[in-house]
C-alpha cells in the first residue's frame, strides 16, 4: 500500500500533505539575537526534555524556552514557550583555529537520569544542571573536542527514579583519543581509548559505531577493540588505521587517572580477546582537566589536539601494536565509483575549519552519519560526493550487513531513524501498534525551478528489490512557515523526550455530524417517510400526516428532546475522536528562526490528501474523467486487504470507502458516460456497502428516491468529511424544472440501486443499525423493482434470475416499510404483490380482500393471480378464520356456486366446521344458486336424506322453471320422446339414452338426471309433496293451445309422473304411460317386477315400492292389456308375443285365450301355448305326485299310531265306583 500512495503522491500538487510526515509548529520566529538585529544567526541544535526547549545557535548562545501548556478547557488549544533564560557557554578559543570561525553552539546533550546537560560550543564541553542550565563542576572544561554523545541508546537514560549513583557513561571526542566519562553527582574518566580524529559515535550497549573523518569503525568500548569498516567516500584511497575487517587494540596509556571500568553494559564477544591494560587510578573530571591529563599529554611530548579538524587535514592515525590481537571480518561491497570526483562539502557539514597541511590530490570529505534503528543495527551513509548520492548500509553489532542498503538522491546533511519493529520512542499514533521504520534525511534537490531544501523519506524496513519502498519528499511549504524567504537549509534530529499532540483535522473528518437529506436546516424536517408518490408527487397535505403518524411511532415516548442535545452529543463524539487522534513525536526540524515537530501523518490524512487533490483536479475533458475514476479505484484498491488494528485505523479505513465511493457514485450519477465497467461498479458497490456508510445518504445523492428517506427527529449521523462531501454534491445539483421519479433515472443507475439496496438488506438483524434505514432501504428497493418490473410480460411468474423474482423475495421475506410498501403497490397497480405482502404478515382478510378486488375487476398490471377463484378456494382451506371462510365462501358461491360450495364442504379446512343447517341458510340468503350444490354434496357425497325433499324441490323448480320459460326446452324434450320411440328394439331404457344424450353443460338436463335419480332411489321423500308440486303447474303459455298441468306433466315429465305414480299405487297409470308416451317396453316390464324403482335403474328401491306376487300378476295382466291397445300393429304382435313368451306363467291361459284377437296366428301364441300346455302338464304330474307322496306320508302316520299303541299297551279304568 505504501508503494502506491506513494505513486499518488507523485501526481499531485501538494504531496508533502500526502505523505507519511508532517511539518507542525514547535515555536516560530526564534528570538535568535537579543537585539534581533543579526539576520545571520542561525539554529545549530534543538533539545525538549519535560517541557523545557534548548535551542542553540551560531551566535554561540543556548536559548531555554518553558513550555505552557494550553488551557484544559480548550481541546483545540496548542501549548506556547517564553523565553526562560539566554546562555552564553563558555569556550577557549581553538589554538589553530582561524580568527573568527566559531560554529556556536554545537551539541546539547541531556542527562535526565542526573539532572545534568553537556554543551559542546565551539570545540569546547561545558556541564550544566537541568532544567534551569545553571553550571555545575565549577569551571570544569574540556577543551579542543570533536563531540559528544555515546550514551547507550539501550538504557532508558530518561528514568530519573533509577539510581543516580550508577552515573551515565558518555565518549568525548577528542583530537587524538575518545575519552570514556561517568557523569553523576561528580565527572569521572573511566577510560582513554586511542582513536584519534573521531567526530561522530553511536552505541549500543559496549559497541559503539565510531565515524572520523574518513571512515566507520565498531568499537568495543569496555574491551577497548575496534574493526574498521569502510570509507565515508567511496573516492578515498588512504585507509588508515588498517586493514578493513581486522580487530585492533586501541588502549590508551593507563597513566593519568583512568578509572577501572564500571559500565553496567555487558561487554560483548565481538572480538578476539586481547591484552588491554585495565587496572588504573580513579580521579575526577576536574582533577584530570586540571592535572593528570595535560602532565599526561606533556609527558608524551605530543601537543594537545586541535579542537576542530579540518576535511582537508589527514587525521593521525596510530599503528597497531605489536603484541595486538586481529580478526579478518569481511565487509560488504563500497558503492559503486560514479567517475566523477566532487571536492565541493556538502552544505552545512560540521567538518572542521582548520587546514594543517594541503589535502591529497582527488580525496573527498564528507559528513559521516551515523543511526541506529534497532538495538543490533547500525545504519551508516557512504558516498562519492556532497551532490552525489549516498547510501545507507545497515550492519550488526558484528560488522556483518543486516538489511539492503537505502539510495539517498543526494548526501544528505543529517539522517534520523523513526520507528521499526523494536524502535519504542518513535513518533506514533495513540493506541497504535508496531509501525513502519522510516529514515529521514535533510538534503537539498535540483527542481525546475531551482533548489529545493526538504526531507527524504523512505522505508527503512521493506525490501528494496521487492519494489516496495518508495521515497516521499517534505519540505517546508507556506502554511508552515509566516516567513516568505525563498527555501532554507532543514535541520533534524531526534529529541530526548517525545511530545503529545492532537490532529484537529483528524476530529473534523471521523467526528459523528448530523447529516440531513433534504434542503433546509436539519432540524425542519423530523421526517420523511416518502409519502408522496416518487413518480407522481402527490400533495403535500398526506407528507404532513404520514409525518405525525411517523413521528409518534418513531418516537417511543412524547417528551421533546432536551435543549441542546446535539451539542452535547457533538462534543462528546469529538472527545472521543480526539482521544484516539493522538500522537507523540519525538523528531524536531528547523529551518532559519522555525522549529517544527516531524510527526507521522496519520493514514486518514493522508488518504484525505489524495482524495482533495483528486477532486480539485480541473476535469473538463472525458479523459480527464476517467483518469479521476482511475485514481479513486486504485486507493480503494490499496486498503481492500488492509486489516485494522486499532480503532482509529478502523474508522480510517471506514471513512476512506465510504468517501471514496461516494465520490465515485457522483462521477457516474453525473457522468454515466464513459461507462463504468462491471469490475468498477462492483469495487464501488462493495465499499459503499462495506463501508458501513448509511444507505440512506447514497439516496440522499438521487433526487428520485430521496422523498423515500425516513428519518426520525435526532437525524443521521455520519462522519464529518462525508456529510461536508455530499453537502458540496447535494447544493451543486442542478434545479430541475419538475420533480425527478424514479422513471427517469438510466437503466444501469436502475441496476446499481438494485444491487446495492439488495446488498444493504442483508445487514438487517444488526443492532448498530436504526430501523429508519431498513425501512428507507426497503421502500426504495421495492420502487426501483417495480419501475424495473413494468415491462415484464403480463401473466408472468417470477422465474429465478428475474427482476419479478426479486420483486416476490422482497415482499416474501417482509418489508419494514409496510404502509408504504402498500402505497407504493397500489400506485403501481400491482394488487397481486400486495397480496404477497399481505401473506408475509398473516394478514389474511387483506389477501383476500386483495384478490377479491382483481376478481370483480380491478385492474392488476401484473396479471400473476391466474384463476383467482380457485386461488381463493385453495386458501379458504388452509385458514382457520371461520368468519372469513364464511364471508368469502359465500362470496365465492355467489359467483361460481360449484367452487364455493366446496369450501363449505371441504372436511380436510383448518376452520371449524359448519353445520349443514347453517350453510344452507346462509346459502340460501347470499348464494341462492349454490344451494342445490350444497345439498347434492349432503344427499350424494354425504348420503344424508334429511335434505332429499329440499333438493327434489329445487330440482323439480330448475327442470319446470325452464320448462315454462323456453319453448325451446319445451321441443327438446318433447323431440327426445319422439326420438325414443322411434328406436326399434332391442334398445336401452329411456333413463339410459336420456343420460347418454343429455348436455354435459346444460344443468337443466342434468339437473333432471339427478331428479329421476332421487325420485326412482331408495332415498324416503315426501312424494305426495312431490306429486302436489306437479300438480300446482300452470298451464303452458305461446302458441299451443291451453292444457291442464296434469296434461304438462304427463306429457314433458313423463318418467318423473311414472316413478310418482308408482309410488301411490297408481300402476296402471304408470303403465301406460311407458308404454304409449314413452314406448319403454322393457322399463315397462321391469315396472311389473319392481315398481317405479325400475325407472331409474337403482338397485334398490324404497320398501313401500315393493310389490306381492299378487300385485305383480295383476301388473303383469294390465300390461298385456297395454300391449294389445298399441296403435303400431307390429309393436302390438311383437311386444305382446314377446311377454307372453318370456314371461307366460305370469298369465292364465284361458284368460290369455280370451283376450288375443281371434284373427291372430296361432304362431304368435305358439310359444306361450306350448309353455302353458307343459306347465299344465307339468302340474298335474306333480298333483299325482304330491297325492301319491300324501298317501304314502298316510299309512306312515297310522302305521305310528298303532306301534305306539301297543307299547303302551292298554290301560284298565277301573271306574270311581
């Protein structure tokens, strides 16, 4: 991610806003002179230690500056610095140094741990008390030194609570030797190492880097060992010291006071043991100044080394000794030789000003920086030239090369190391975790229009092949500086004691705002429920009142909010964001009278830096369009994976998609060509969802659908940086001469709010999330899927994949905006959905209701009811509402009787059941016509008789109903007995061609099957009713002359007038009937064995119906009669043959003699006369039989009689006398 802000940060015009540093003020316009006169001094060091700055300058002058902190009440408040004193260190004038060359004040270092400070001013070490810089050790000097410092960077030298009397071991440069001193309550040299000419040293523990002018060497402080590692300039040739790699002893003499040493730090094994001299005598500092030391450096008849040394002058080097132990150490590669030989140093450089002796012909000086970014490295820079550029080497404690080196575009003037995996006093976020290593150089580049002074920043802890470094530049810009001075040498370092400090910034963009939709000030309008129809806009007067009913249901109780609630509550979000945008830095940076905290720039700014620049970029042209969209979809690109680890980079990472997005939702609302591809809209799709930014903002941005936002009365509330954004889009929109609806919004923005209204759905159950957006989300969703839906085919069910589809989920799975979800349905015309809807909430009056309404008519553009009364008929079943089964099965019944009688004949309903009474009384008020439904379900499903008479009456009142209305139905009968007639046996029953020729459709006819069956059944009715209501028939109307009703109903009812006269013994009436009105011979013979039962075909009869063999011969013999009245001669001769033949013991043969014509064949009768002759003959055998079988059953009896007797035998009565 690093790699590619980086890249960002190229394009843009401010890029020092955009990187991973910034510049705040620590205190302007130094009063650098007292007077304020000099222009030409200078800052040459900076120091803060427990809210005490030390600033020292050219002049030779330490300003002590006091810190005030700002007043508790005001968060945004900085701290401000009085001047608390103005110090003049005092220096001995160098003896070789030229007149006037004085750098000032060099070097401050603070001893916390002791309460002590040591000032090098012009090659001069002074000692003063902290924190008021009063001096201490009387007048104690150290004269002609290069440097100070040295302190183990692996003890936490800040601590005052730790001991003081374990002291802190600082080096002092000097000419000729370092010099190992224990600073406590008095100064003491512990130690005198020979190396000469040193100006720079690092140390960590007991191996401290060591740089003269020349080159780098590791030196073991307690064991007084060093191994050189390599040129500061890769140009110079002269190495002294020896060999690169090989362990040299470099104990100085032990006279003089060096104390045995005391250093807590563990000596560590770096080099071969060796024979060094540590058993000396222990003095203090001053003695040592005063005495020891110059007896010492006169003894050995040396003069005193030159405080200051020159570039030029070759340093004094001392050959090893004899007896010394060495080690090869390899080393790695110096840097490549650029060709070029550059003699210029570089600007700035503490080198030294004295000249003893003409420098080598091509040798180069340069300043050795020397860091330390972890407690096993040192980072050292090498180069060519002060305008060539140098290189960082990292190497252990060892020697060895730890990491890839770094490229510097030029030498720079100071490095500093910030950060890295075990660096704990770097500046960092509050709350944060491990960060990234960086190294800041000073140094000055060429632009085009001139040079530049500023700060190069890059990676120190990733992987130069890997192409992840990239290197930012910081420089010091206009905002920072009140000055207008063209562009300034930087100074750096980094301080003893961090300081903490706030973004404001950070609190202004993550603090919660209250953001509101709609125009006006945000506490207007409390709600907006979306009343009004999006597409038509309909009176304001009903947005008034879905408002109030809002509002009371929002709100769970009536109390107005308390005054000042959304102050309070904006302060408490800033407290909180301000507590988490802190941060502590320990860099300072100085430029002429400006000193600045170098503080890590926190990734929101950063990504906020970009994000300003992109949208300030002029875009006039379609490329420069797209190029917007381009960088916009990298930086979300570049935090996709990037996991949180606190809670500020949390809401940082929240805060970029969602603004992000939002900027690209805008370029494409504004500019939908060119074209989002599939890839960009999904990115943007997935951080306006997974931003958790609130749905109803992106709404906010589509006029269309923003009358759909319910909002209640404490608003929405978004992070501050948002709502200013989409503030600035909402007041850029144009006016549009009429209100925009959903209609006129581009297929593809149609699409992406299905998408992501979709996607947004699937976070309800989220308790962080307030109900009034579901509902927004809900009610927009559900009118961008039925402004989709409206050209889908009519009648279409909703295939998967399809919008219709969609459309059902939604309101399968329910809406939280039911009432709108309603309204906008209705408006839509889409009753069907509504129904649905309706379904999901168990609402079961209203779905039928619904679907009552697209039945009788009303309009339904989707048209997916289908058969609606079955529908109905379906659902009736499958609730257990007995009053809505009751209301719509008679509504049903009313319209299509079939169907709705069966919802109150279902037995498998989940409603209670109905008692049959009941249904027909409430069919016969509501749905008169289903009444002979429901009662032929009882009498033929049920086979309960009790409602046989009900429903021959409503049969007998459907068949003579029609009858006496229609001719027609007049003819058709009249034609089917005619039709009957003129079949020539054998031919079926006249129930049977009826029920074969009748129309299936045509529910007299089958009504008038079902007549003839009730009436020739076994079922007991009231057939005197039945009779009496064929009687009451009044006589035909039309043409044909008048009849009597008795006349109308033996001539169009003949077989129901038959069944009836069967039943009240009337036979002969029936009879004759079949016989000459329907020429049904064989139902009339069947007559004579079954009575009316035989009509109808039924199996069984009524038992009143049954006929005595008596009655049955009488039958028998009227039906002859019948036969030999019929007209047709031939149906006479056959009909009357036929029974005589089949049936003729039915008949006397005399009396059958007697009634066939004398002019008759005899071989009409031939049959039944020979029957007849057998069965008399056959009779009067078995008289014989019988009589003789009498006799015979006679003689059995008597001859009983007589055994008996005479076992008995006889009996004496003897008489009473």
């Amino acid at each position: 991610m690093a790699s590619d802000l980086a890249l960002k940060q190229k394009e843009l015009a401010n890029p020092s806003k955009a990187g991973p540093f910034v510049l705040r003020p620590l205190l302007q316009n130094v009063p650098l002179s007292a007077d304020g006169g000099n222009e030409e001094i200078k800052i040459s060091c900076v120091d803060f230690l427990d809210g005490n700055l030390y600033v020292g300058t050219t002049a030779s002058e330490l300003l002590h500056f006091f810190q005030i902190p700002p007043d508790p009440q005001d968060p945004t408040g900085s701290s401000q610095f009085i001047l608390a004193s103005r110090l003049r260190p005092a220096y001995s004038e160098a003896q070789s140094s030229p007149s006037g060359s004085r750098p000032g004040v060099q070097q401050i270092l603070l001893l916390p741990r002791v309460g002590k400070a040591c000032v090098l001013c012009n090659w001069t070490v002074t000692f003063y008390s902290l924190p008021e810089l009063s001096p201490v050790f009387g007048t104690t000097q150290v004269r002609n030194c290069n440097w100070i410092g040295g302190v183990d960077l692996n003890e936490d030298v800040g601590d005052a609570g730790d001991d003081r009397s374990r002291g802190v071991t600082i080096l002092l440069s000097l000419n000729r030797r370092i010099q190992v001193i224990r600073i406590g309550e008095d100064a003491r040299v512990v130690r005198k190492i020979d190396f000469a000419g040193s100006t720079l040293s690092v140390r960590r523990d007991s191996i401290a880097c060591v740089a003269d002018s020349r080159s780098y060497s590791l030196l073991d402080v307690d064991r007084q060992l060093k191994i050189p590692l390599m040129s500061i300039s890769s140009l110079d040739n002269s190495q002294p010291g020896g060999p690169f790699g090989q362990a040299q002893n470099v104990a100085g003499d032990s006279d003089g006071g060096l104390l045995r040493s005391s250093s807590s730090a563990t000596a560590r094994p770096m080099l071969a043991p060796a024979d060094i001299q540590s058993h000396s005598r222990s003095t203090s500092l001053g003695g040592f100044i005063t005495g020891g030391v110059r007896r010492q450096e006169r003894k050995t008849g040396e003069p005193e080394d030159p405080v200051f040394q020159d570039g030029d002058v070759p340093t004094p080097t001392r050959s090893p000794a004899p007896g010394e132990a060495s080690r090869d150490k390899p080393l790695p590669a110096p840097p490549r030789d650029p060709g070029g030989l550059i003699a210029a140093q570089a600007a700035g450089a503490n080198t030294p000003a004295r000249t003893t002796s003409p420098p080598k012909p091509g040798s180069v000086f340069l300043k050795p920086h020397i860091a330390s970014p972890s407690s096993e490295e040192f980072l050292i820079v090498t180069g060519t030239g002060p305008l060539d550029p140098g290189i960082g080497m990292f190497v252990n404690l060892d020697g060895d090369p730890t990491r890839p080196t770094l490229e510097f575009d030029r030498y720079p003037r100071e490095i500093v190391v910030d950060g890295g995996a075990v660096d704990l006093s770097s500046s960092r976020m509050s709350l944060g975790v491990e960060e990234e290593g960086y190294v800041l150089a000073s140094m000055a580049k060429e632009f085009q229009d001139g040079l530049h002074h500023g700060l190069e920043i890059q990676r120190c802890d990733v992987n130069v092949a890997e192409g992840e470094p990239e290197k930012r530049w910081l420089e010091i810009g206009p905002e920072d500086s009140k000055e207008s001075a063209p562009s300034r040498p930087i100074g750096i370092r980094s301080l003893l004691q961090a300081e903490e400090m706030r973004f404001e910034e950070v609190v202004e963009l993550l603090c919660q705002r209250r953001f509101s939709p709609f125009s006006g000030h945000p506490s207007t309008p409390t709600m907006s429920l979306g009343s009004v129809d999006s597409r038509t806009a309909l009176s304001m007067e009903r947005l008034s009142q879905e408002k109030e009913l809002f509002d009371r249901d929002l709100e769970s109780d009536d109390e107005p909010l308390p005054e000042g609630w959304e102050a309070k509550r904006n302060k408490e979000g800033e407290d909180f964001v301000r507590g988490l945008a802190k941060t502590t830095s320990r860099l300072a940076a100085w430029a002429g009278a400006d000193i600045w905290w170098v503080v890590r720039n926190p990734l929101l700014l950063q990504m906020e830096s970009i994000m300003q620049a992109v949208s300030s970029q002029e875009q006039q042209t379609e490329a420069d369009k797209l190029q917007t969209r381009q960088q916009l979809l990298s930086l979300l690109t570049t935090i996709k994976n990037q996991d949180a680890k606190t809670e500020l980079e949390f809401m940082t990472l929240g805060y970029i998609k969602q603004k992000a997005s939002i900027m690209l939702l805008t370029a494409f609302l504004e500019s939908p060509e060119p074209s989002f591809t599939d890839q960009e809209m999904a990115i943007m799709e997935e951080n306006l969802v997974g931003g958790d930014l609130d749905a109803r903002v992106v709404l906010a941005l589509i006029p269309a659908l923003r009358n759909e936002i319910v909002v209640n009365r404490r608003g929405i509330w978004i992070y501050g940086g948002v709502r200013d954004l989409v503030r600035g889009c909402m007041s850029a929109e144009k006016p549009a001469p009429v209100i925009q609806t959903v209609g006129s919004l581009a297929p593809n923005v149609l699409q992406f709010l299905r998408r992501f209204l979709t996607a947004w759905r699937k976070k309800k159950g989220f308790g962080s999330i307030p109900d009034e957006v579901f509902r927004t989300v809900d009610a927009s969703l559900l009118l961008v899927l039925l402004e989709l839906d409206q050209d889908a085919p009519r009648g279409q069910l909703g295939k998967a994949g399809t919008t219709r589809r969609e459309l059902y989920d939604l309101v399968d799975n329910g809406v939280d905006c039911f009432e709108r979800a309603v309204d906008l349905l209705e408006t839509y015309h889409r009753l069907y959905v509504v129904s649905r809807l309706y379904q999901h909430r168990k609402m079961v009056g209203d779905v039928l209701a619904t679907w009552r309404r697209i039945i009788e008519g009303e309009e339904d553009r989707g048209g997916e009811l289908g058969d609606g009364e079955q529908r109905v008929r379906g659902y009736l079943s499958n609730i257990g509402n007995q009053t809505l089964v009751q209301e719509y099965g008679l509504w049903l019944a009313s319209r299509n009787p079939k169907l709705g009688v069966q919802v109150f004949a279902d037995d498998r309903g989940k409603a209670p059941r109905f008692e049959p009474t009941q249904v027909v009384a409430l069919l016969k008020e509501e749905a008169p016509g289903a009444v002979k439904y429901y009662l032929e379900h009882l009498v033929f499903g049920k086979d309960n008789t009790a409602y046989v008479d009900e429903l021959i009456a409503y049969y007998l009142d459907i068949v003579i109903d029609d009858l006496q209305s229609s001719p027609s139905s007049r003819e058709m009968v009249t034609a089917s007995y005619e039709a009957y007639r003129a079949l020539r046996p054998p031919k079926p029953t006249y129930v049977r061609f009826l029920t074969d020729n009748a129309p299936h459709d045509d529910e007299v006819w089958q009504g008038r099957l079902r007549l003839l069956e009730l009436l020739g059944g076994g079922h007991n009715y009231d057939a005197a009713a039945t009779q009496k209501r064929l009687d009451s028939l009044s006589s035909l109307s039309g043409s044909q002359k008048q009849t009597t009703g008795k006349e109308v109903r033996q001539e169009l009812l003949v077989p129901e007038s038959i069944i009836l006269n069967g039943l009240a013994k009337r036979h002969e009436e029936a009879l004759r009937l079949l016989v000459h009105h329907l020429g049904d011979y064989d139902t009339a013979v069947s007559y004579c064995l079954r009575g009316g039962s035989s009509l109808s075909g039924s199996a069984t009869g009524r038992r009143d119906s049954i006929l005595t063999k008596e009655t049955q011969t009488r039958l028998f013999r009227v039906l002859l009669v019948e036969f030999l009245s019929l007209n047709d001669i031939n149906d006479r001769v056959e009909q009357t043959g036929a029974l005589l033949e089949r049936f003729g013991g039915w008949f006397d043969v005399l009396e059958v003699l007697q009634l066939i014509p004398d002019s008759w064949s005899v071989d009409i009768t031939a049959e039944f006369l020979v029957s007849a002759l057998r069965r008399l003959v056959r009779e009067r055998h078995e008289t014989t039989v019988a009589r003789s079988l009498s006799g015979a059953e006679n003689l059995r009896v008597n001859y009983d009689l007589l055994v008996s007797i005479d076992e008995k035998g006889p009996v004496v009565d003897a008489g009473a006398g």
